[in-house]
C-alpha cells in the first residue's frame, strides 16, 4: 500500500461512524459497492427500447426472444466493481444449472474451452450454475452496454442448447 493511501486509510479508521463501529458493512475502493438500482442504466435500457424488471438487489433482470421459439434470461448488475481506477459492472446470463453443486467434468471444460475463445467475458460457476458474464466500464455508452447484453444473449443461448438441449432461461 502506498502511503498517502496508509495515512487516508488510518484518518478514515479514525473516523468511523456509529453504523460503522456497531457492525455495519464498509465499502472500500477495492470491493463491490451494493445499493439500489443504478438510474443511469435504467435510462440506457430505456433508450433501447428493452423492456425489464428489477429485483430485489437493484439489478436490472431482462428476457429476450432469440429466435426458434427460444428466449434468453439475463441481468445487468447495478452495483459497481472497484479495483484501482477500474469499475466495472456485469452484464451476465445463465445457461446451466447442474444436479448438484459439482459440475460433471464434462461440461467444465466445455465451458473453460468456450471461456478461452470468447472476444467478451467467460463462464464462471454460481452455485449449481453456469453464467455468462461481461465486465463492461460502469461508464459504458448505451450502445456499449447494448453490445454487452447482445454478447451475452448469444453466448449463454447457444451454451443452453449445446449442453441441455433445453430452454430453460
């Protein structure tokens, strides 16, 4: 740690507030900030036109028609990741969900060989699921965002289909 940051980091402690000394949760530049839904994205997904939800965390839910009677669940995160000067957020979707919570070792490398070849994003395991993620700039344009979702549709529809056979998201 450099230390300015040392130094702002000690005063910050020094500080606390009471929420903060009875127990509440801290956010740091380095950790990912929850809160309720980010109005900006709302706006962008407005402006395209998309039609969603939003959840119980402030995450913006979508469902898509891709084609072949088929239809793609996925999400754009509110909450911002923060690590050095980066911040990002996801845009992901799911498209296996396994038995259990052990994926067979089959579909894990499928996955993994499908991550490596991606131009946007990989495969990482929630649960018992396989989700599609793309971190774009918490910044990004509509047309970005945009790019990111169409991305994700993709990826996770033809994943669906190529290990289940089914659609289930």
């Amino acid at each position: 740690m450099r230390p300015y940051a040392l130094a702002i980091a000690l005063l910050a402690l020094t500080m606390c507030t009471p929420a903060m000394a009875a127990g509440a949760p801290a956010a740091n530049a380095d950790e990912t900030v929850r809160s309720a839904a980010d109005p900006v994205v709302g706006r962008q997904l407005d402006d395209l036109d998309y039609t969603y939800t939003v959840d119980e965390d402030g995450d913006y839910k979508l469902t898509f028609e891709v084609g072949g009677g088929r239809t793609q669940l996925a999400y754009v995160i509110s909450s911002v990741e923060k690590f050095g000067d980066f911040q990002v957020r996801e845009v992901w979707a799911p498209a296996y969900r396994a038995p259990n919570d052990q994926f067979p070792v089959a579909v894990a490398n499928r996955l993994l060989e499908d991550s490596h070849s991606s131009k946007l994003g990989g495969w990482v395991k929630q649960g018992n699921m396989a989700v599609f993620v793309v971190k774009v700039a918490a910044d990004a344009t509509a047309s970005q965002l945009d790019n990111a979702i169409d991305f994700v549709l993709r990826s996770a529809d033809e994943m669906e289909k190529e290990l289940t056979g089914k659609d289930e998201f």
